[in-house]
C-alpha cells in the first residue's frame, strides 16, 4: 500500500469519525433519513448509561441533526420571541418556521461546507493521482484555506444571530471549524443542531417533513404521561392523571390529542390492549407495554406501575 492511499484511507476515516453523533441519555434527536427524518432511538454504535453513539450521512446537508435536551423543554434562547412558550412548544407550525429561519440564517455555510467536502474527498485524491504530492498541496492549501476562513467568518456572524445567548457553543463550533478542514465541513450542519431546543418531540416530528413514525413517538410519550411511575413504587396507581396537581402532565397530553386529531388519528386508541405474545400473558403494563403472567402485580421495570387484564381484540 503506497504512502498516498494510507493517507487517504486515514483521511476518510477522519470524515466519517466526524459524522458521529452522541446522543445522551433523555435527550431527543431527530436526523435525516433518505428523503425524510427520522428520531435516533435504534441502531447505536456504542450505548452506555449515559448515552449512545449514533450515525448521520457523512455528506454536507444530508448529516443535520436537531437535539431537543428533554422531552419538554420550554425555556431556551433559541425559543422564537413571538410565540407564546407554553403553546408554541406544540405548534408544529412554529417549529416549521423556526426551522426555516435558522436553515435561511446559515444557508451560506453551505457553499463552504459543499466545497471543503468536494476538495478533500475529490479534489485531494484526484490531485495525488495526477500530480503527485507537491502540486496538490501547491494548489489545494490555499482553496482549503480561503474556504476555511470564509467558513469561520460567516460561521461567527450568523451564529452569532441566530443564537445570541450561545456564546460557549459559537467558540466550541468556531474552534474545531479553524482547527480542521473535516470539521469545517459539518458547520452548516452542525451550528443548527440546536434550532429546535424549546419544542416538544411530537411537535418536531409532526413538522419534520417526511418524518417516520410519528404517531409511535408520540403515543409512548402519551403512555409515559398518562400512566406515571408510581413514586413509593408499591402503590397501586390507576390509569388516568395521576400525580396530584400535575398540570404540566395534562397540558402535554392535552396538545398531544390536538396534534393527533389534527393528523386524523384517535389518541384513546393508544391505550388499547395489545395482543398476546403468548397463551400465558394475562397481564401487561399500560405504560411500557410488556406483558406478564397472572402472577404479576405491578410492573417493576416502571416502579410499581399496576398492570392490566390483557385482551386480544
């Protein structure tokens, strides 16, 4: 193996190491998937307790990823000033117009982006092939560089518009842009990933065109509300709002029924039994859906969650 495919092969496992994406634990994250988006729950590279590393399409445009830090976050400086946090959190329709402005705010990252990714992965090897190592750095450095410094640029200033208050992610995203040409290719994706921060996940698949699943994503989150863990864990807790005064529980489930029925989908059926997986499951839990046998009480994996009778349809 000559000296200018070991170089190449490192630099192409640099450009894929750089299209990782890790995703904490009770973190939300949607990313593209062919023509349309998708929520990264499956698939990890590598899982641990405090999160899993997942993948994105290692080409400029087609790696974006939107990060949620919750499933109910309605504080943020990226929130948009003219609609209400409460309501907005919901609004599929603003959260299309977030993503249009963010997307219009950084569009013209995208030429630098395209033109690094063309120059290394294209221009670099084509170059070493037909030239040799002395012409390609010749030619190559200066490109690589006006694009970089046109990319860091640009990078601050609309950065710096779109999320005024980030300031530690601005030098973070500049820093690794000025550093490295294969880092400098995921600015224009990179610097939205957080244009969404302040939505609700059901809301941001319901806007995400082409988005897979929606109404999967959106009843667990609706069984996850409506069926609480059990605070002593013994206790038997019933169907229905449980916890107290939990007026952010109603409200979330409130405007999950309005984003489904505006979908032409029927909430109530995402408490429907399922059916057996096999003859001795009598019982299963409302709230994660595993089934049990007539032994069981209460689901432990959901600390204490009281289990139903299970009936085929």
């Amino acid at each position: 193996m000559s000296q200018e495919q070991i170089f190449l092969g490192v630099i192409l496992l640099l450009h894929l190491s750089e299209h990782c994406l890790w995703v904490p634990c009770g973190s939300a994250v949607f990313r593209r998937r062919g023509r349309g988006w998708e929520s990264v729950t499956r698939g990890a590279i590598i899982e641990t307790r405090r999160g899993s590393l997942h993948w994105v399409y290692p080409l400029a445009g087609l790696a974006r990823a939107y990060r949620v830090a919750g499933p109910s976050v309605w504080c943020s400086a990226s929130f948009p000033a003219d609609v209400p946090r409460e309501t907005g959190a919901f609004d599929p329709a603003a959260v299309d117009r977030r993503r249009l402005e963010v997307a219009a705010i950084f569009r013209p990252l995208r030429w630098a982006s395209l033109g690094l990714t063309v120059l290394i992965l294209a221009g670099v090897p084509l170059g070493l092939h037909c030239f040799g190592w002395v012409p390609t750095l010749w030619f190559g450095v200066p490109a690589m560089a006006s694009l970089m410094g046109f990319n860091a640029v640009e990078l601050f200033r609309r950065h710096r518009r779109a999320f005024p208050e980030a300031t530690d992610d601005r030098w973070r995203l500049l820093l690794s842009a000025c550093l490295s040409p294969l880092a400098a290719t995921r600015s224009w994706d990179l610097a939205q990933k957080d244009a969404l921060v302040g939505f609700h996940p059901a809301a941001i698949a319901a806007a995400l065109p082409g988005f897979r699943d929606w109404e999967g994503l959106a009843s667990t989150e609706w069984r996850l509300r409506r069926f609480p863990e059990s605070p002593a864990g013994t206790d038997p807790v019933r169907a229905g709002f449980t916890e107290a005064g939990s007026q952010t529980t109603e409200k979330i489930v409130g405007f999950l029924a309005a984003i489904a029925r505006a979908r032409g989908l029927d909430p109530t059926g995402w408490e429907a039994p399922p059916e057996p997986e096999d003859p001795g499951h009598t019982r299963y839990c409302p709230r994660c859906r595993a089934q049990f046998t007539d032994r069981a009480e209460t689901c432990n994996a959901c600390r204490g969650v009281p289990l139903m009778a299970l009936t085929s349809g």
